[in-house]
C-alpha cells in the first residue's frame, strides 16, 4: 500500500475497505466534542534552515540567510513566556539544517556542537531551567537522533502531510512519505508521545488523505503513541500558488479524522489557520498551541488569536475551555492527576506505563511556582483562567 516505507523496512497495509468506508465519511457522522483544549506556548525558531525545498513552505531562508538562535536569545525568550504563563517551549527547526548550511554546521561547531540536535538537547535544557516544559518538532529523525533529545522533551511531533508522492514535495531535496512514516515509528519505539498530523490542499487527493490518516492510526495500534494529529489546511503564500481549501473540504478532513481515529487521540485545527468556529461540529476537540508572547514564524502572516477568542470559540460550541501540557493528559503519571480525573493512564510498550523521563517530571513536581503551574494544568482545575 505504501512502497516509500517498504525502503525503511516499515509493514503498513490499510485495506481498501477501511479507505472505501471513510471515503464516505460526512460531518453528520460525527459529534461536537464535550471540551476544548490548548496549550499555552512560546514558540522558538532554534534556525530557519532546512534541507528541503517543499513550495508551500515559507519557514525556511535559503543558504547565507539562516542563522541559529543564541543560547541567550533562547534564555531571553522562555523567560518572556514563562513570566506570561506559558507551559510549553515549542522548538521548530527544517529537517537536518546542518547537512546543507555551511553556516549552520560553523555556529554549531563555535557552540561547542557536532550537530543540531546537541544544540536542541541544549535548547531544552535552558527552556526546563527557565519554567517551560520543550515539544520540539525537528522534522525527520532517526533513532539516534531522537533517542539523544527525547529525554528532555515533553513530547514531540512532525507532521506526516501524506503518504502520497505530491508535486509540492519534488525537487532534488524532496521530502518522502517513508522518512516521515520511519520518524513516527521510531517515536512509538522509544515511548515518546507524539504528534502529527496532516496537511490538506498540497495536491494529494481524498484517498490520499484516507490512507494517511489509516496508516497514522496503524502505527499507534502497535505503540499507542499519538497524542494528537492536526488537520491543517495550506495556505497562500508567496512561493507558491496553492489556494487555500474551502471550508467544506475542511470539514469533511476534520470528519475523516476523527471517525478514523480512536477516541483516545486528539483532532487539532490550528485557529490562526482554520475557522475553528466552522470545525466544531466535525469533531475537534484541541485548539493547539497557541502564543501570547511570540508569532507563528512558520505562518507569519497568520496572527495567533487571543487567548479571549479561544474562550470565544468555546462558548460558541457551549462546552468548557481547558489549557493543557504538551504531554497529554493520558500519558501523565497518577501523581499528576486529580480524584476522578475523567482518562485513563497509558501504558507504554517501552518503559512499563512511564512515559515521561526522570528529567520532565523531575521538572514538573519540583516545588517552584512554574512546577506549581504545570500540576495546576495537569489537574484541570478549572475552566480556562485568562490570568
């Protein structure tokens, strides 16, 4: 079903009855989740360098323009959003920067570094000292990769985009569907929760977008890893000439999402993207995160909503508005829960149940007013408090 992960040695069949099946998927198949979640975050750009050229993508600058974020910049900017309540510090960098920046690997090599992801082990280890708990989405990783800043993550996160072969995705530094599916296996492997998603409007087609999210829920079948998968819609831009998709379109994505998905995972729509007011009715039930302090570089022209609005799409659905961790609540220890906390614990294939490392949750029990705020989160309790 899917011959670009056969060359990473990876088995995914879905059948051609589970794709027919949701295939004929509507938003009348669905109902409103009961809550709404998002998680509070900064949002650090450790560089804009990648190895690819995808034609939607604004978020990289092109060799001799790319820089890598100082470690005192990255001090600077967890303390802003720390200080602002943030929970998350959500690290973004292109796939293996330092394969096709001369500049990049240099400013590593003056950093005392071999490569990105001993900068970003750096990174995270500068955001936990400073309050905030690292989600880091590097894009493409291998198993050594991810082992070495797994530990200091919360969660982490690549968006699969397809399973298809897409014009956006050519070029000679093409993203492949069998690296991004290999990245979701490893994660699963190694116990870290995860989140991807995928990406609508890029030239793949309805089956496409019903494989994807099929062979998504395989892999979690065999390790019970995602967290949440976003549906996310491309958007105009100067580098390309994809038009954004229309709503109706979304609407059947979110549908198909969520009826292909177990209850357990999440379905997200970024609200500086999408009309989440529009969505909710087709199953979401996770607003993303969302900045007070800092932009979406990935999408600048593309402002974060308020925090208020979040509250305002709540109370259009008529159900309760909750601020989440990156790591979602089921895969968080019982000593982080409330009596009768409404989910069930995760229990890893890896670490016997534990899927936090020593090193976050040391973090979020230590006795400061920012492990005082993560359990607060962690416990719910509350509706959202804009304070």
């Amino acid at each position: 079903m899917f011959p670009a992960a056969a060359a990473y040695d990876i088995d995914i069949s879905v059948s051609e009855e589970a794709v027919e099946r949701l295939l004929a998927v509507s938003p009348a198949d669905v109902e409103p989740a009961p809550a709404l979640t998002f998680s509070r975050n900064v949002f650090l750009p450790l560089t804009t360098a990648c190895r690819y050229t995808c034609t939607y993508c604004t978020y990289y600058d092109v060799p001799g323009e790319a820089t890598l974020m100082s470690p005192e910049a990255i001090r600077r900017q967890c303390r802003v959003g720390a200080d602002a309540g943030c929970t998350e510090a959500l690290f973004t960098f292109g796939d293996d920067p330092d394969e096709r920046y001369t500049e990049i690997h240099d400013q590593l090599a003056e950093l005392g570094h071999d490569s990105i992801h001993e900068y970003l082990r750096e990174a995270c280890e500068i955001a936990l000292s400073e309050g905030l708990l690292p989600h880091s989405n590097p894009g493409d990783q291998t198993r050594e990769q991810m082992a070495t800043v797994a530990p200091v993550n919360a969660s982490m996160g690549v968006m699969l985009e397809t399973t298809a072969d897409v014009r956006a995705h050519s070029g000679g530094r093409r993203k492949t569907p069998g690296q991004r599916l290999n990245t979701l296996r490893v994660a699963g492997e190694l116990g870290v929760p995860f989140t991807t998603g995928i990406l609508v409007g890029i030239g793949e087609t309805w089956r496409d977008r019903a494989e994807s999210l099929l062979a998504i829920r395989e892999l979690h079948e065999r390790y019970d890893h995602i967290q949440e998968v976003i549906v996310q819609n491309v958007v105009p831009n100067e580098r390309s000439d994809f038009g954004r998709p229309a709503i109706e379109t979304m609407r059947r994505a979110v549908a198909m999402a969520r009826v292909a998905l177990p209850e357990e995972i999440s379905v997200q729509v970024p609200p500086n993207l999408s009309p989440a007011r529009d969505l909710l009715s087709c199953g979401i039930d996770d607003l993303g995160g969302v900045s007070p302090v800092t932009e979406d570089y990935i999408n600048p022209e593309y402002e974060w909503p308020a925090l208020e609005e979040l509250r305002d799409i709540a109370d259009c659905a008529g159900v309760p508005l909750y601020e989440r961790l990156p790591t979602y609540d089921r895969y968080l220890p019982d000593s982080l829960r409330r009596d009768g906390f409404d989910g069930q614990v995760a229990e890893s294939p890896v670490s016997g149940g534990n899927w936090l490392s020593d090193r976050i949750q040391r973090r979020i029990e230590q006795e400061d007013v920012h492990g005082e705020r993560f359990r607060r989160v962690a416990r719910r309790d509350g509706p959202l408090s804009l304070s």
